[in-house]
C-alpha cells in the first residue's frame, strides 16, 4: 500500500517512515505543511495518509483542513490523523462523514507500535481506528447531558472498543467475553443513545456521532 506521511516534526516524521516501511507501506512522500500535502495527495494517489492536525504555517488546524478536502477531492484516499489533540471544531465533520477509512489517534496514547500498523491497516482498507478519548470528547461537545452517563461501565468499555474499529469478535476477545454478550452490550448501547445497530463497528460509532453533532432523532 502507498501512504503519504504529513509531519513537521523532523524526527517523528522520520519515525514514521521507518515504521511504515518496515510494516510493508510504500511511502511515497513526506511532506511538512497541508499544501503539499494536497499537492502530495494529488500527484500519487496514495492509498492512506497519515497526517498531524497541526501543521505550519499557523500550527492550528492545517492539517484537519487539508484532510477534509482530500475527503471531497479524493475520497477514496484513507486518512489517518495523528494529534496530541481533538480538535472538535473539524473532527466531526472528517469522522461523521463519508465512513470509509478514517482515523483519529492520539500520539501519546499510541504506545504500540504493532496496534498502531495495524489500526493504519485497517483504514487503509477502508475501516476505522478512532481514540476513544476522541469518542468520548465528540459525544459530549454538545453540552447536553453526557449520554456516556447512561452506559454501564462494561458498555463504556465496548463503545471504547468499537470506536478503535474493532469487530463484536475483537471486542470479546479483548475483553475475554463471549461474542454473545458483546453483542448484547452493543444492543444496549444502542438502544440507550436512541440508535439502531448497525453491521459494522466503525459505522456504529459514526453514527453516534452523526445523531448527537445534529442534535436530531434520525438515524444514519
């Protein structure tokens, strides 16, 4: 797979050439600030691209901008953001989008180098790898009341799991559970939000995000 990495830090961008590299990505250009990446973008086509939300010449949010027009120009690019931060103000709209490869990690809490290549995989492959600090800071910027009060503990832990994209499988592996019972706790969670399951992890968790950024009754 061919992956465009965008990363002004010099040292963590070479990081993540090597990663990439020795986890079988072809990485076809580096770049340090969201205009070459679009022109990085549109030159090679890339499959994925991992991509930091800040970025000069501002270092505020050129990154998440640039993603959310590779989003509109080439949607079947994945994108995977790398951030200490959530920017909120553009992250529902990359997330709650179209659904197909997209992720959010936070850079302190990628502590795995395996997890990582794998959650870039799975993006790359259309699927979604998102923080689920990132869930939880989206689902309750609306300054209602929290809807997370509602979820048990143990649905608290799936909804963090789904979020990262993984399967009712992975879920109960991780959490040595029966599949059964995760997907029970999926019903619940789903039932307590005021949504209907869906057939895929990631498209469960964006479509809370969707209902909850609306502020709307309808389902996505």
């Amino acid at each position: 797979m061919r992956a465009v990495i965008a990363e002004d830090a010099v040292l963590l961008r070479e990081g993540l050439v090597r990663l990439l590299e020795e986890g079988g990505f072809d990485v076809v250009a580096c770049v340090d600030n969201g205009e070459d990446l679009l022109r990085a973008v549109e030159q090679h086509q890339p499959d994925v691209c991992v991509v930091d939300v800040r970025m000069p010449p501002t270092f505020n949010d050129e990154g998440v901008k640039a993603a959310l027009v590779i989003r509109r120009q080439w949607p079947d690019v994945a994108i995977l953001m790398l951030s200490q931060y959530v920017e909120e103000r553009y992250a529902v709209d990359l997330i709650a989008g179209d659904s197909r490869g997209i992720g959010y990690l936070l850079k302190d809490r990628v502590a795995d180098v395996r997890e990582f290549l794998e959650a870039l995989r799975r993006v790359a492959m259309g699927g979604a790898a998102l923080d689920p600090e990132v869930v939880t800071q989206l689902l309750v910027r609306s300054g209602k009341q929290d809807p997370l009060e509602q979820l048990s503990p143990r649905e608290r832990e799936v909804l963090g799991l789904m979020a990262e994209g993984r399967t009712n499988g992975l879920i109960a592996e991780a959490l040595v559970v029966t599949e059964g019972a995760v997907e029970k706790h999926v019903t619940n969670i789903f039932n307590k939000l005021g949504l209907p399951p869906a057939d895929q992890a990631h498209r469960r968790v964006l479509a809370v995000l969707r209902y909850l950024e609306h502020g709307t009754d309808n389902h996505a």
